[in-house]
C-alpha cells in the first residue's frame, strides 16, 4: 500500500485516470464501490497532501467513473442485456412502482432514487435501462450521486488524517477535533438527504396510487347520445309497423 502511495504522489493525474477506469469498470461489472470510494478520499488525500483539495479531487474522480460506469449499464441495460435484466429485477418489488413513477416523473423520479438509493446502486443502473425514463434525464440525474460521493470521500480523507495524526502523536487537536466533526456532519447531511428523497417519492407512489384507485366516469358525448335516441326511435317504429 506505502509503494501504491507513492506512486501515486509522483503520478496523481495518471492515478486519477486510474481510479476513473477502475471504477467505471466496478459499475458494469456490479461491484459494490463504498470502499473504493472511501479509499479515494484516502489516497487523495495523502497523494495531495491536502484535506480539502484531496476530497474534491477524489469526488471528481469517484463521481466521474460512477456516472459513465452507471450510463454504460443504462445502455446495456436498454439495449443489450434487455432480457436478462428484466428476469433479474423480478427479486426487487419496489422496481414495479418504480417504473410506474418513472413514468409520469422521469428525471425527478431518477434523481430522487439516486438521492436516497432503495434500489442498490448496481441493480438500478442496469434496471432503468427497462424504464420509459429518457438518457437524457437519466444522464443528468446522476448529479444525484455528489452528496453520498462527498460524503465517503470526506470519511476517507479523515482516515487518512487520523492515520497522520496517530503518527505524530495528535500534535494539533484543534485540527483533529474539526475533522471528526466535520466528518460526523458529513454522515448526517447525507443519511437527512436520503430521508427526504425517499419521503418525496413515496409521495410521489402514493399519489399515483390515488390515481390508479380513481373511478373513471366516463362523461356522455352529445352526437352520441342523439345517435342512441334516433335508433332507439327506429327501433320504435319497426316495432309499430
């Protein structure tokens, strides 16, 4: 790991490229990316020797491999692995209303999902491939993914810190004590911004389910019903002849 970091210290703008590929491979291929995440806020972080110009480096880095990992799977997903992602998404229920949501609200649909993920990151790239939602709106809705990206980049960073701190025995508290913070901050900025985008879109289901539930009343057309009364008076005199 010491001669990873080194290299990359020597080589931050290759490195980045790196973690790019690297990461947009782990979408297509649906490996869980947290700890990749948090590892970019880490080796950024040393490699820059920077707190808060190492988490936006590696936010940078994380959101870009992330987002053209994620409409790489929407493309496969829409016109390529059609099947088999449609037999796939049958384990998660939630996905029925999903698609019916998507349908009357597509970019905000998307970017609330993205918000607060109910359906895993991985399964939902591929999966919205199967939507009505545009790749417009679903390539624009991966800004979704900025505050849960800052968020494991910020807790990765502060590992790094902790770990240079530890290492010369915590010789400025202050610093330390605002990183923690900041860190726990970061944590509930994140996890309140999932609450309320899954609050909205239960809305959202909710009221497209009102709908569903509606009686249709089908209202009567006048032509219609003059063309009822004559045959019904038709009827009327064949049957007095």
């Amino acid at each position: 790991f010491n001669s990873f970091l080194n290299w990359m210290k020597q080589n931050a703008a290759l490195g980045a490229f790196a973690f790019i590929g690297v990461y947009w491979f782990c979408t297509v291929c649906m490996i869980p990316g947290s700890l990749l995440t948090l590892g970019a806020g880490f080796v950024f972080r040393a490699a820059l020797k920077s707190q808060w110009l190492g988490i936006l480096v590696a936010t940078l880095v994380v959101w870009l491999g992330a987002t053209i990992g994620a409409i790489n799977a929407f493309v496969l997903g829409r016109f390529v692995l059609r099947e088999k992602v449609a037999s796939y998404k049958k384990k998660y229920e939630k996905f029925d209303i999903v698609d019916q949501v998507v349908e009357q609200n597509g970019f905000k649909v998307t970017l609330l999902l993205r918000l607060s993920p109910i359906i895993p990151f991985n399964v939902f790239n591929y999966a919205m491939g199967l939507t009505s939602v545009t790749f417009k709106a679903y390539s624009i809705a991966c800004i979704g993914m900025l505050p849960g990206t800052i968020a494991y980049c910020f807790i990765g960073a502060t590992l790094n810190a902790l770990t240079d701190a530890s290492a010369v025995g915590f010789s400025n508290p202050t610093v330390l004590i605002l990183t923690i913070v900041g860190t726990v901050v970061a944590v509930i900025g994140m996890v309140y911004i999932g609450y309320v985008a899954k609050k909205e879109f239960n809305k959202l289901a909710a009221e497209i389910e009102e709908k569903r539930r509606e009686p249709s009343f089908e209202i009567p057309h006048p032509e219609r019903e003059d063309d009822e009364i004559q045959s019904a008076d038709r009827v009327e005199n064949n049957h007095s002849l």
